[in-house]
C-alpha cells in the first residue's frame, strides 16, 4: 500500500509539531517547517490549510504568527 506525498507531509508535519510542542509552546511559521523538514513551501502551505480546516493544527495569523 502506498499513501500520498501530500499525506506522508502531513504525518511528517504532525509528528514534527507534537515533538517540538513538548518542549515549548513556540509557534513554527511556514518557512521554518519548509527548511526544518526540508519540504517546497508552497506545498506545505497547501497541506498545512488543510490541516488547519480540519482542526488538527491550529494557526495564529500575522507577523509572530505560526503553527501548533
């Protein structure tokens, strides 16, 4: 069975964001997920809109905005 790419950088971005929130409670924008996972930005913007709709992420928009 295969899964997507969009779906492996999902899980990827996921599981990144629950590691990372354990030791802080630091919002990651989308250009430092793009770098640290080293996935296309534009891509990852895509994946993570869906993944803020759906309520698995949360975001806070703005300048010291980002994910969590």
């Amino acid at each position: 069975m295969t899964i997507s790419k969009a779906a492996d950088y999902a899980i990827l971005t996921v599981a990144y964001l629950a590691t990372v929130s354990r030791e802080s409670n630091n919002l990651r924008s989308k250009v430092y997920l793009s770098s640290r996972l080293n996935l296309p930005k534009e891509f990852l913007s895509l994946i993570l809109q869906k993944l803020t709709r759906s309520k698995i992420l949360t975001s806070k928009r703005g300048v010291t905005g980002g994910y969590f």
